[in-house]
C-alpha cells in the first residue's frame, strides 16, 4: 500500500481520495477549503496544512482542481510539487485542463525524472463516489504502467489515449461532440413540439433511427422519454451548464491553437455562454432546451 498526496478535494477530488483510502492506502490531503479537509479527516484521511506538507514522503500525487492556472500554480510554482520533489513519486493529474498547460507540465516534470499523466475523467461526482469513473490518460507507457493500479481503484474504464496531453485531448473532443449533440437533440425535440408531434413518439422512432445519440438515448433533454434525465427534476445536475461551458472553451482554444476549424463547436459554445450567463450556470446543461424553445 502506498501513501498518496491528493491535492483538490472538492466535489469530485474527495470522493475519489475516499476510494484510494478504501483500498487501503494512506491518504494525505490538501485543500484550501477547510470544510474539505474537515470531511477528509472525517473519513478517515489525514489533512495536511499546505501541498508540499501533504505531498512529503508519498510515492503518488493526485491532484483534481479546477482549472490550468491552478494546475500550473500547484505543480510548476516557486514552491510547487515538481520543486520540492524528492525521491520518484508518480505524478497524476486528474482535472480537466487545457492541453498546453497539461504538455507544459509534464514537460518539466520529466525534466526533473519525474513520471506524470494527465488522467482527466468523464462520470460525474456519481462516479467518484462509486468507482466507477472512466480515466482517458496521456503519458509515457512507463508512467501509465505505474499510474493504472491507482486509477483502476478510483474508475472502471482506463484508456490510455497516448503521449502527453492526450488524456485532456480525448476529453475535450469528447465533451465538444456531447455539448454539440445535446443542441442538436433539443433543436429536434423543439421542431417536434412545434410541429405538434408528441415528444414521446419522437423519441420511439429517433432513439431507434440513424438520429440516435447518446445525449438523447440517456439524457433526453425534455421530461418523459428517458426517467432518469435532468429533465424530469427541473434540470438540477448532473453536468452543469457552467461545466458545459469550461470544455466548449476549452476545446475553441485548443482548435486555435492545433488550427482546426471547428464552426459548430464554436456556436455551440456561444449557445452555452449565452445559456450559463443567463442564470443557469448551476443548472445542468440539457436545460439549454429551454433557451432554444424560447429563441424567436
Ligand atoms: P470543485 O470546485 O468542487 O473542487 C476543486 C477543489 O480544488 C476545491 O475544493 C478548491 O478549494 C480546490 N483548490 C483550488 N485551488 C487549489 C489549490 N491551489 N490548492 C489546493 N486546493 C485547491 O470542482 P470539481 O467538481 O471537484 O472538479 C474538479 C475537476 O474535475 C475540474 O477540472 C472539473 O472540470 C473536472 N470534472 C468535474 C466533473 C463534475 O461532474 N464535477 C466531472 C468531470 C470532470
């Protein structure tokens, strides 16, 4: 059993460091949020008073914050985890970050010989608590061979998606088509209504046609159809629309700067802007049917 820095122990970081501790590992946390870390020691985990005090003396470090100035700050800071390292621990960012942070980050790693990933998940707080996130990880084979067992108890599916910054890639292609196919399926089930076609009846023939989707198949943005969806509960999340917005961001500045073109992504994004800056940000992002039944 190992002992494990985890820094970020909000809505998806604690649940996931309380899986590690099951597993029978000793977990050390940082947050800056005292009541994370109150819950950390609740459970069992024991809380430290800064990241470098946290990370001392592990052979892995998990971190799960929120955003690529954070990464870089905690990692590639003065006094950050990449300069205070000593010995080999096995680096694993979990957020969901942009591309050139996650490069530039495990680019200095290695230039100190130290093994990271980038091993963004998709699941949602549901599975953090349940084990059962799925991991799309970049990295060298070596750094993926040592992070796999750590991974595998906190998630159900590891893809390992190639070199550095690839796990960020496949997350942020993936959450582009998913935010574009959840304004396709609200823009069919909207004509639908108009056109005075029952939404139930549309979802019998187009969940079982060529127009068949994920977003639809699970997470039917009107009430009914799919039980199970954001819909039926007045669009509490689940995935919210300003989480929405952070990937379709994040993928429009990775387009730019890869120079692809991705115009639909790039619509679609203002869509969800236009959707969280207009008090839904809290609210889960299939609520953006609202929006475009509302459109004139
Ligand atoms: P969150 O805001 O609940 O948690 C982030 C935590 O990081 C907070 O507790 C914050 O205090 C802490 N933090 C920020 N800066 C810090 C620092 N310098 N040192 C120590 N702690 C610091 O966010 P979350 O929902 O847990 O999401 C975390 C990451 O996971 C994000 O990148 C998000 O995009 C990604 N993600 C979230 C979900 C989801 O459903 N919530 C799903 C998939 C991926």
């Amino acid at each position: 059993m190992a002992k494990i820095g985890f820094i970020g122990l909000g809505n998806m970081g604690l649940p996931m460091a309380l899986n590690l501790i099951k597993a029978g590992h000793e977990v050390v946390g940082f947050d800056l949020s005292k009541d994370a870390l109150e819950k950390l020691g609740a459970a069992g985990g024991k809380s430290a008073a800064s990241t470098t005090a946290a990370c001392e003396g592990c052979e892995v470090i998990v971190t799960m914050l929120p955003a690529g100035q954070h990464v870089r700050g905690v990692y590639t800071g003065a006094n950050g985890i990449i300069a205070n390292a000593k010995g080999n621990p096995l680096l694993i960012d979990c957020s969901t970050i942009d591309v050139d942070s996650a490069r530039a980050v495990t680019a200095a790693a290695k230039e100190k010989g130290l093994d990271m990933v980038d091993a963004p998940v998709s699941g949602g707080v549901g599975g953090a608590q349940g084990a059962t996130l799925t991991f799309m990880v970049g990295g060298e084979d070596k750094a993926f061979a040592r992070a796999k067992p750590y991974l595998e108890q906190m998630g159900k599916t590891i893809v390992h998606a190639g070199g550095a910054g690839n796990g960020q890639a496949a997350k942020i292609c993936n959450n582009m088509i998913l935010g574009i196919s959840m304004l396709a399926v609200s823009e069919g089930f909207v004509l639908a209504e108009k056109l005075g076609l029952d939404a139930q009846k549309l979802f019998d023939i187009a969940s079982k046609s060529s127009g068949s989707c994920w977003a639809m198949v699970n997470y039917c943005p009107v009430p009914g159809p799919v039980p199970t969806s954001p819909a039926n509960r007045d669009y509490a999340p689940g995935f919210t629309g300003a989480m929405m917005l952070k990937d379709m961001k994040l993928s429009q500045d990775a387009a730019k700067s890869a120079g692809a073109k991705t115009e639909i992504g790039a619509h679609a994004a203002e869509l969800y802007e236009k959707y969280a800056d207009s008090g839904n940000a809290a609210r889960d992002f299939s609520g953006i049917v609202q929006q475009i039944r509302q459109a004139k």
